[in-house]
C-alpha cells in the first residue's frame, strides 16, 4: 500500500465497525485442507532468517513474499528461499504494500521491538493472522491494541517464545499441577551473563538501500546511525524494551506457566540500575523484580555483567512448593523432593518447530484456545517486562489495575505509551481507552 493511502486504510477499518461485528473479513482458511497457507515474513535479517526457515519447513506453508528495509537482505533471503524451496518470493521494502494483498494468509514479525505490536496490528486488521516475536509490544498500550485488534478481527496471533510449545515444558507443568510440589507459592527467574558494551558510532546518512524513514516507523524522529540500526536499538528507550524483554520476558514466561499465573501480577517493584557498564546503553544491567500474586511471588534477576550461574544455568527458573522443587532450563526440568532429592526429569528441543506448527494448525482450525501463546497470554508476558521497566524508571512500587492495565501512579502511567511519530500513529480501537 503507498504510504499516502495508510490512513485511508485505517479510517476504512473503522468505518467497517471494529469490535462491532458489522464487517467480518473472510478466511482463505475455508478451503480444502491441503491448500498452502501463505505467509510474508517481515524482518528476516537475523532472527526472523531463523523463523522463516521454519515456517518454510512446513509442507503446508509457502513464504510468499519477504518484506525487509534492507534491499541487500531481502534480495539475498529471496534467493536463499528459492534455492531451498523453488520458489521465488515476492520482494517488498514497505509493508504496508502487503496490507490489501488477498493471497496473503499470514504475517511473520521479526523486526526489532518499537515495530512488534504495529505490524501486529496493521495486519490484523488487514485480516491476516500474525505470528509475531517477543515481545509482543514495545509498551504497554501498543499490547493493549494489539489484543484488541487480534479480537475485533478474531485473527490468530502467536507471540514467538517458542518453550510454550517445547515438550518438555508441558511435562513440567503437567507434573506441577497434579499436586505434586503441594501448594506452590514462590517462583525466580533469572539471567546472568557477561554481555558487551555499547557504544554509538557518529550519525551518519543512511547507506543506499536502506529505508530509514521505514526503520524508524512510529519512535520519535533522529538521525541515522548506523549502531542503533544495527544492534544498538535494543539497549535504548526508544527502540527495545532491553534484555528484560528481550531475554527475560522467556524466563519470566515459563516460570509463570508452570506456577499457573494466568493474569496480570497485582503489584511490581523493581530494584537495579546500570552499575557495571559506562557506555551509551540506556535500560539497566542489574534488576531484581518481585511481582506480586494473590498467595504467590515471582521474582526476576537479571545480571549482564556477572558469568557465575544459578543451579548451573545461565538462564532458568526454579519453582517451589511446600513438598519439593522444580527448576527449568530452555531444553529440560528436573523435580526434587522436599530434601532436595532428584524425583522427575526430562528434556527436548527448545519448541520452535512445535510453535510454528501450533500457530498454523491454529490459522486452519480458526480455534484460538488451541494457541500455545496467544496474544493476550503473550502481552501479558510481555506487559509484566514493561511494568518492571517503568518500576525501575520511576523508583516507585507500583500496583497495577488489571482491567485499565494503568499504574496507581500518573508518572508511571506517562510511560504505558508513548506519542507515535506522524504517519506511524497508533490505531485507535473502540476497546482502547
């Protein structure tokens, strides 16, 4: 779609009664059940290489078109894709050209954070189904929006942390709810690693090929730089969520699932700061989070500066009831008895195939209980690494309402969104306040 047409678009889709029921988008999923479901993937430079080549591996998938800001990248993914599959996708810079596009039965999101829940969104209302990677927003009102759309549309949205879908997940879970553990009360996530500095490069012209003003989207208006474009974006306000999104919103995800905490936490308190690095990054190196349950607490640690591990793991959770343990990895469990005592294990692939998979048996059968981590499970993940967020940005305990998913705080609510540069705006859904 040209990018002067955008807004028409969207005042069409609320012409067409959002949330009301007035104008339902037909599925392409009604036909027989060997037809191909085709998919854009948006954002396959690194991670989203990674996702797409699953997808691919599907034999009832077909990557139809590959939409990147980068000419350099899409065209050699194009070519990669035709050599693997024989078919030569579709090359696109804007995605907005995908928007009207009919044979289009799905997105794939891999692009950096500030972009997640927009194209969620976008294609949602669209009537595409979307799977998107983690986090599922870049703030909290954009998760909000993005649930609403997936709900107005009732489209099938999949948020990538893949575990949901590992084997030996479901296995822990399933050992923890028969009752074994007694009554679970307290649960901690964790990371520690020694990760890099970062430090910004001169801004610079964008290089040829390479569609700036698309990169940027909906954060506010800088100059090109060719660290934030790179990696850096992760590690600034503006862009990524930092590695509490990015890594921690797995952790915190499984240790969740397991302890059975379906909704929102009732209250966040964050204490960390940047203490080990001096370099342009902007979100903390250290965190300590509790988030409060009724009952129940789970806590996060985050160490970016620090190699020893916890039980052995540089990433995990441990979960603990009255008669025994649980700790997780990304690829096993382990169970032990009240005296430490190894009862139960197992072990399997991190799930990403299996998510896949589960997200297009879903985007067929139009049944969004059968998704692994749908949206709204998803955001809420992804919201509880917002919330830390805007605990340590504040300093303050912060007690959230479920329903408004606003702080009792006004400073802290000044960051649940933020204002979207002009031509990115975020829509507004009647579901929305």
């Amino acid at each position: 779609m040209p990018r002067s047409t955008r807004r028409s678009f969207l005042q069409q889709t609320a012409a067409w009664g959002i949330g009301g029921g007035i104008f339902h988008i037909a599925s392409r999923r009604g036909c027989a059940a060997n037809d191909k479901i085709n998919v854009a993937c948006i954002g396959v430079r690194g991670r989203g290489n990674s996702v797409m080549r699953s997808f691919a591996a599907e034999a009832d998938c077909d990557i139809t078109h590959i939409c990147d800001v980068r000419e350099s990248v899409r065209n050699q993914r194009g070519a990669e894709m035709k050599q693997s599959t024989g078919r030569m996708p579709t090359l696109v810079n804007d995605y907005r050209d995908l928007l009207n596009d009919k044979s289009i039965d799905a997105f794939m999101v891999a692009t950096p954070d500030h972009w997640h829940a927009m194209l969620t969104i976008e294609g949602c209302l669209a009537g595409k189904d979307v799977y998107v990677e983690k986090p599922a927003s870049h703030n909290i009102l954009e998760g909000k929006t993005a649930v609403a759309a997936a709900r107005a549309r009732d489209r099938m949205v999949q948020m990538g942390t893949q575990i949901r879908s590992a084997q030996f997940l479901k296995e822990a879970v399933d050992y923890v709810h028969s009752g074994a553990l007694g009554k679970v009360i307290y649960g901690k996530a964790w990371e520690t690693s020694r990760n890099g500095a970062m430090h910004l490069a001169a801004d610079s012209e964008p290089p040829t090929g390479f569609d700036y003003e698309i990169w940027q989207g909906p954060a506010p208006e800088r100059a090109y730089n060719k660290t934030i474009c790179g990696s850096g974006w992760r590690w600034l306000f503006d862009y990524g969520t930092g590695d509490l999104g990015n890594d921690g919103v797995h952790r915190i995800d499984y240790c969740r699932k397991v302890m059975g905490l379906d909704e929102m936490p009732r209250a966040i308190t964050c204490a960390g700061g940047k203490f080990f690095f001096e370099d342009d990054q902007q979100w903390p190196d250290t965190m300590l989070i509790s988030y409060e349950y009724p009952g129940k607490v789970l806590q996060y640690e985050m160490r970016l500066w620090s190699k020893p591990k916890l039980h052995g793991a540089g990433e995990g959770a441990t979960i603990y009831g009255e008669n025994g343990w649980v700790m997780l990895n990304n690829t096993s469990w382990k169970a032990f008895d009240a005296d430490g005592k190894l009862v139960k294990q197992g072990s399997s692939d991190v799930g990403q195939r299996a998510h896949i998979r589960n997200f297009l048996d879903a985007v067929r059968s139009r049944n969004r209980d059968s998704l692994n981590q749908e949206i709204y499970s998803g955001h809420v993940s992804s919201l509880m690494c917002h919330a830390g967020n805007i605990s340590w940005r504040t300093g303050k305990k912060l007690r959230l309402d479920a329903k408004t998913q606003t702080f009792d705080d006004d400073q802290a609510n000044q960051l649940v969104g933020r204002e979207h540069r002009k031509g990115f705006e975020l829509p507004k859904l009647p579901d929305v306040a």
